[in-house]
C-alpha cells in the first residue's frame, strides 16, 4: 500500500543518515521503525490487561485461526 505523507524537514536528513549508516533505504528505516512503535505499544497494551482479559483475548486469537470450513457431525460433537 502506498500513502504519501509529510514528514517534518528537520527529521528527513535524519532519516537518510540513519539510511546510510544501516546500508538500508529510508522506506526500510521508516518501516522498521513504524513497526517497532507498533510492536512496543502492543505490548504496552498487554502489559496493562488483567488475567482475564489475556484469556479472552487469547480465546479470540483461536477463534480466528479455526478453520470455519470443517464441520463435524453432532453424534461426533457428543460421544467420545
């Protein structure tokens, strides 16, 4: 995805210094570190979640990995 957007002209020649220094691209800098903020905040956001709140969010990471297209008959659902 694409997104143009304005960067403050005194932290560009940052960027491109850091770019440099790292043998990487400005974009590769930037999304390095776009994703380590995102990274940090998530866990942050762990962090402060209580016992159940984790388990529940924990139940709703499987929920979306379960795959909705197997189906199992009811007498399977209920005997051993």
């Amino acid at each position: 995805m694409r997104k143009i957007i304005d960067i403050d002209d005194q932290i560009i020649p940052k960027l491109k210094l850091l770019a440099a220094l790292e043998d990487s691209s400005v974009k590769k800098v930037m999304e390095d570190a776009i994703s380590w903020y995102i990274d940090h905040k998530q866990n942050e956001q762990l962090k402060k979640m209580s016992a159940a709140q984790k388990e529940d969010l924990g139940l709703l990471l499987l929920l979306q990995q379960a795959n909705m297209d197997d189906t199992i008959s009811e007498n399977d659902l209920f005997t051993e």
